[in-house]
C-alpha cells in the first residue's frame, strides 16, 4: 500500500487516531499496535512475502544475542567472527534469493556456453518482496553494529520486531540505525501539536513532489526514453533531464512521506535528501543523496575495508568496491553495476585532481564566487549523465540514448503545451529549494512563513496543484523496486 493511494489516505486517520488513544502508559501496546499495522499493510503486497520479512527479523534478532555474552558486549574472538558473518550471511540468504538469483544465473550460464558448455539451472518466477533491500539491510546493519560493540543487542522481541518492520519505512526507507530508532520505540511519546503539524506539513510536500513533479514528469520520460530511436537528441536530452528530476522528486517524496508520517506518532526518522542537486561535486552528492544508504555503505563497507586509512591506490579500490556494492544494491542487472562504476570513477577523479568536497576550491585553483554554480552544473550534469545508465534496461539502450544527445539525431519532438505545464511546476519547486538551501532561518519558505496568511495559501495552493496536476493513480515509487 503506496501513501500516495486512496487506501492509504482512508486508514491512515485511523492509525492515527487509535495510536494516541491508547494511553501513553501502555507503551508496549501502543507498539504492538504498530507491530500489527505494520504486518498488516506489508501483507497488503503479497501476504505470503511477510514470511521473509519474519525470518530475516528472527534470524538477526537470534544472532545478535548469540553474539553478546552475557555482560552485553562482544568477544572478537574467531569464533564470534565466523558466528557473525554466519549470521550475516543467513540474513542476506533471501535477498540473494529473491533478488540476485536470475542475474547469477544468467551469467553463469553465459559464461559456460561461451567456454563451450552448456549447463543451466532452473531460473526462478518469483516476484521480489517489497522492500527486501531496505528492510534486510535494516536489520543486518543492526546485526554488525551489535558485532562491532556500538550497540548491545535487542532482548525484547516485540521492540525489534517493529524496528525491522515499522511502517512508514519499510518499503524505500529511510534505512534508519538501531541507535536511532530503538531509542524511540523504547520512549513514551506524548501528543505534540506542533510536531503532528510539522508532520503533515512534510506529508503533504511529499506528496507534491510525487504526484505532481515525479509523476507529471514521468509520463514525458517514459513517452520518449521507450522510443528514444524515434526521437530527436534534444527531447532525448531533455528526457534525461526531466528523469534525473523524476527520480528525486520520487525518492524525496516517499522518503518526505515516511518522515511526515511517522513524526505524526512521535517519531523521527532520518532526512535522507538534503537537496542534492546543489552539490558541488560527485563526492558531496553522496552526502546529499540517500543519506541513510550513504551511510550504511560507508559503515559497513568502506569503513570495513579499510576506508582511507590506507595508501592512495587502496582508497581508491575501497571508494570503487563500495560503489559497485552501491549499483548492485539498486538492481540485478548490468545498467546499475555500470552506474555505480561511473559514480566510483568520479570521485576517485575528484580525489586524484583535488576537488574539496564542501565545494570550496579545487586543488589548483583560487576558490570564486563564480565558480561555485559552474561546479553546481557540472555535478548536476556528470550526476543526470550516470542516470541514463539507471533509468535504461540495458547499457547498449543507455548508449543509444547518450549517443542521440551528443549527435543531435534527427527525429520527433514532445508536445510544447506539456513543456509549459512542467515549467511552472519545477519553478515552484526549483524556488522553494533555493530558499530552504540559502535563506533556511529567513521565515520566508513556503509552510515555515513568519506570516500565517502566507502559510495558509501556500497549503491551498499545493492542495489545487495535487487536485489538478497530480497523477493520482497510486503510481509505484521506483524505489519500491529495490
């Protein structure tokens, strides 16, 4: 169940409503309330699917107690090393199942027959459980952490059981820590007006960004990147664009979603966007873009190899290694190992010429004011090139699509009237993060007004946008997908 369809919008003032009549005393209920509405909405999917969900929730809970004595903390004897990657290993089993299975395959079988054999095993039919990646990497995350002595591991069942399903989350994240969230999930939450406000004002935004930038724009880019040999290279150009803001105005929208709608009941979860499209290089785009794999990748992959704590070749290998685990994560198919690649090749280029990733100066040249939006619209550029590579079923189509735009190809253009639709839509949207990245504390943006007049037409007016531009057919977020 998607928060932008009708669905949702009909039970969620129910959710809302029985949480906080539950008396705040009650904790353990008011969660158990959550623990069955969160199972409840991840069986509206596939009901069979929550039993992975339950496995992986019980196969990291029983390891992090195995892997605590009885003080609470680790002993990182080679013993509790094997027993932790066993567990690891145990808790990725289904998302290699289900989601990198076929593509081993695939591959394999490729191999074997160019080397002259010809052996294949079955392949599998299954549909992928929503948020397989999410949640699995949740709850894995919890378990290292637990190895690594940042945590002490979970006792109670029930508490964990919600951290690995809570359900604003659990579809396309954030991906939150044990730290953060199990703090909340153990603490009484009384009933604050001015954050259940601050929630839906959030809610609603999210729902802009989804429905009427990701979803208007998506019509365009799907219209053209499923034809692109018919199109000429500036629509392809053009179409590109218009996906690099697609995915954002999605992934923002859930990720904004989820946030809103769990600061409703108390809770606060990670801001994974912080406007990425102003970095100023490949680098501080991964510090702006999906924060929380950002970090659990840094975590529990560069940091683990090594980080760059080591000579210059091997960060560099650390910095690609991560990357490729980073495209592997989005997908099973060669477009997203090829896009991790390309976004590990660029910032292994920015260390290696001395681009300063707070955006200040190059190595080898005088920091300027001007300079500072060049780099905007260079990273932006590199940034929506490497999104070509995502959004395309393959990496010859990706090509084609690359190709059309550096040749200017003859062929068709899209509609003139959609252009200007679109125009108005991004001019809202493109103001509003202008305000918010350079005049955050003027009480000028659009919810947070100092005036209450403004703040008010500006919820009307988003409302009309959704009502009449909004593509409100419970369209998937891609991130589903992952």
């Amino acid at each position: 169940m998607v928060f932008n369809s009708f669905n949702f919008w009909l039970i969620f003032p129910f959710i809302f409503v029985m949480y906080w009549a539950i008396p705040a005393k009650f904790n353990r209920v008011r969660n158990g309330f959550l623990i069955l509405v969160s199972y409840l909405i991840y069986m509206n999917w596939e009901p069979a699917y929550v039993l992975v969900l339950l496995g992986v929730t019980i196969i990291t809970y029983v390891g992090g107690l195995f892997l605590c004595n009885s003080e609470g903390s680790q002993s990182h004897t080679s013993k509790h090393r094997i027993l932790c990657w066993c567990f690891v290993l145990l808790g990725f089993l289904p998302l290699l199942a289900f989601k990198y299975y076929n593509f081993l395959n695939d591959n394999t079988t490729t191999l074997l027959e160019m080397a002259g054999i010809h052996f294949a095993l079955p392949g599998l039919n299954w549909a992928i459980p929503v948020g397989i990646s999410f949640f699995t990497f949740q709850a894995v995350g919890y378990l290292l952490d637990v190895y690594h002595d940042k945590i002490t591991a979970e006792k109670n069942f029930f508490d964990y059981a919600l951290f690995v399903s809570f359900f604003p989350q659990i579809t396309s994240g954030p991906i939150s820590t044990a730290k953060h969230l199990m703090t909340q999930i153990k603490t009484t939450h009384g009933f604050k007006y001015e954050q259940a406000r601050e929630g839906l004002q959030i809610l609603l935004w999210g729902m802009f960004l989804k429905v009427v930038l990701a979803d208007r724009l998506g019509i365009y880019v799907d219209t053209v990147y499923e034809h692109y040999e018919h199109y000429n290279g500036v629509t392809c150009f053009v179409a590109s664009i218009f996906y690099t803001l697609q995915i954002y105005g999605d992934f923002a929208g859930y990720s904004l979603m989820a946030i809103g709608v769990a600061k409703t009941i108390g809770f606060d979860l990670i801001n994974n966007f912080n406007r990425p499209y102003f970095a100023t290089s490949i680098t501080e785009f991964w510090k702006r873009w999906h924060i929380s794999l950002t970090r659990w990748l840094t975590t529990h992959v560069y940091i683990n190899l090594g980080g760059n704590r080591c000579s210059t070749i091997r960060q560099y290998m650390n910095i690609m290694i991560t990357f490729l685990v980073s495209g592997l994560w989005h997908g099973a198919n060669w477009t997203f190992v090829f896009w991790g690649a390309l976004h590990g090749m660029l910032q292994i280029l920015e260390k290696m010429i001395g681009v300063d990733p707070k955006g200040k100066h190059y190595a080898f040249i005088v920091s300027t004011k001007w300079l500072k939006p060049v780099r905007i619209m260079l990273t932006f550029l590199l940034v929506n090139l490497a999104w070509i590579f995502f959004r395309m079923p393959t990496i010859h189509d990706a090509f084609g699509v690359v190709r059309k735009i550096i040749l200017n190809s003859p062929g068709r253009s899209q509609s003139i009237e959609f252009i200007l639709v679109i125009i108005f839509i991004l001019t809202l949207w493109i103001g509003r993060e202008i305000i918010e990245e350079y005049f955050p504390n003027k009480g000028i943006s659009l919810f947070n007004n100092k005036y209450a007049i403004f703040r008010w037409l500006s919820y009307l007016l988003i409302i009309a946008l959704i009502l009449l531009y909004g593509v409100l057919d419970s369209t998937q977020f891609i991130y589903v997908n992952f």
